[in-house]
C-alpha cells in the first residue's frame, strides 16, 4: 500500500467510542440513500450498497463499530425496504435469509478489515524501525567515514592525493542520502547527474536533458562515483577548467530499453585522447564494468565526450 495512504489512514484511525459510533451511523444513512437511489433504477440486492458501509466503519472505527453497522443496517433494511415498509413486520422466509447472510458476510468483512488494520499497523511500525536504523546506520557511517579521512591524511603524504581519496570516499558514502529522499530503494538519474555535477560546479555549469529514470541501489553507487570522476576530471585538465566551460548531459532509453546517458563538454580546451590511462580511468571503466554498463569515450576538439549504456533494472 502507497506509504501516503497509509499515513492518512492512520492519522484517522483512532477516532475514540463516540466518533466511532458516529461513523457507523453516518454510514448507515449513506448507504440507504444509495439503496433507494438504486431502488429507483430498478430492483437490487437489498444490502448491496451496505457492505462497503461496514467495511468502511470497520477500517476506521474498529470491531464495536462495525458491529453496530451491521445491527444497524439489519434494522434499516427491515424498517425501509421490506414490506410493508416503515414496520417491523414479521420478515418472511427470503427475508430472514438475507439477514441472516448478510450478518456473516459482514462478520466476515469485519475480519478482513481488522486483519487489514492490524497488518497496516505492522508495516508502518516495522517503516519507523526502519528508519530509526537507517539514522543510526548514518550516524555511524559519517563517524567512519570522519575515522578513514583522518587516516588517509596520516596515511598518504601527498595532501593533494589525500584530498582525492578523500573525495571519492565521500562520493559513494553521498549516494546513501539521494535514496533515503526516494520512496523506493531507487534513486532518479536526473537527481544523481545534478548532485554529481551542479551541486559541486554550479548549476549553470550543467546542461541536463533528455528523459529522467529511475537507478536501482547497485546502479545508482557506481554512477555516483563515474560521475565524480568525470566532474574532478573535467575540472582539472576539460571544459570546467575554463570560466565558459560547461557540461552538456542527455539522458534517455534506447530500443533496447537500455539507459543511455550523453556527457559531452563544451567550450573548453582542445583535448585528445590520452597516451595512457590514469587511476582514475580505469577505477571509471572497473566500477561501470561491475554493473553491466560500457564507456565510448569520443576526444574531439570541442572537449571530452563519453557515452554511458547500462541494462535497466529498475
């Protein structure tokens, strides 16, 4: 069930002894208005339009006023609909059967709404154990993630290759809050590409386009940590070196139902491929190979240009 709806359902679930007879009896009127309303269109079911009415009152107000409802909708109906109408005359054989089969039934759904409610209860107790772990498993990641940085720079004796450790640490432990703001365990690629590039470069140094989809967990930490590189990379030798340089990104799905993501660079220095591959080249080509995914890298004069396909999981 949608977590929204759960949310509004539980908000009014606990209504108290008097909303909760309230609700019955308001239900009850509902639903005889709409059996004469349908009586008007033709001959009906005589407690067709009650049983959402107990289901209702059963969600909402619990096993008492369910109950009621039934009692209730018993009385209505043998006050109202049979005849002669507006008496308790003796309910003949047809009638004292549809009473009695409508009095199960509503038991029954009685049962099925309380079950429901109490699975509902469950799910959403098991949601906030949940994210009382999530918080936690947090908390004590950043006190690691603090703990690791402090030894990489007692560690490594080049503050600058410390400072790059550092930062690609960071960029894997950073995916863990773009999926605690999903719904699902899933992360937008629009929302990675912009945390990846816009929100380190600024904004206007990126151009997003193209059809956003959705990652899944293993999908979204390895593109977190590609998309870093090539950002770091393009700061220092591609198209955000420059004060015009900008980055220029398209996203989409091919025949194959394959994700296809366009990084082209703009407006930056005349680039060519390289002699060899750095550390970063490769930790790029070995964390996209862990997923499934291929690099085309393109070097043309205007700036760095890579294509990334990846299966869709998600």
């Amino acid at each position: 069930m949608n977590r929204k709806w759960r949310q509004v359902f539980l908000k009014r679930i606990d209504l108290g002894f008097a909303p909760s007879i309230l609700l019955g009896v308001v239900c009850v009127i509902a639903a005889a208005l709409a059996r004469k309303l349908l009586g008007v269109l033709g001959p009906t079911l005589p407690f067709a339009t009650f049983f959402p009415a107990v289901l209702i009152v059963s969600l909402f107000g619990g096993l008492f006023a369910g109950l009621l409802s039934i009692v209730l909708s018993i009385f209505t109906v043998w006050w109202v609909f049979a005849e002669p109408a507006f008496t308790f005359a003796m309910p003949d054989r047809v009638h004292l059967a549809n009473f009695v089969l409508f009095g199960l039934s509503g038991l029954l759904v009685i049962v099925l709404a309380l079950v429901h409610r109490q699975l509902l209860f469950a799910v959403e107790a098991k949601e906030r154990e949940r994210q009382l772990l999530v918080g936690e498993i947090e908390h004590r990641s950043k006190n690691v993630l603090a703990v690791t940085a402090s030894l990489i720079r007692q560690t490594v004796k080049d503050p600058e290759l410390a400072d790059t450790l550092i930062r690609r640490v960071c960029a894997v432990a950073d995916t863990r809050g773009l999926m605690d703001d999903s719904s699902a365990e899933t992360v937008s690629l629009h929302a990675l590409l912009a945390a990846g590039v816009a929100q380190p470069h600024g904004a206007e140094r990126m151009t997003l386009t193209g059809e956003d989809v959705q990652l899944s967990a293993r999908q979204a930490r390895a593109l977190h940590l590609v998309v870093h590189e090539l950002g770091t990379n393009a700061l220092k030798y591609g198209a955000l070196s420059q004060p015009s340089g900008r980055i220029a990104i398209d996203c989409g799905v091919d025949d194959g139902g394959r994700i296809v993501i366009g990084w082209r660079e703009c407006e930056g220095p005349k680039v060519a491929a390289p002699a060899k591959q750095n550390f970063g080249s490769r930790l790029i080509l070995v964390t996209l190979k862990q997923i499934g995914a291929e690099l085309t890298p393109s070097f043309v004069e205007s700036g760095y240009c890579y294509r990334i396909v990846l299966p869709r999981e998600v």
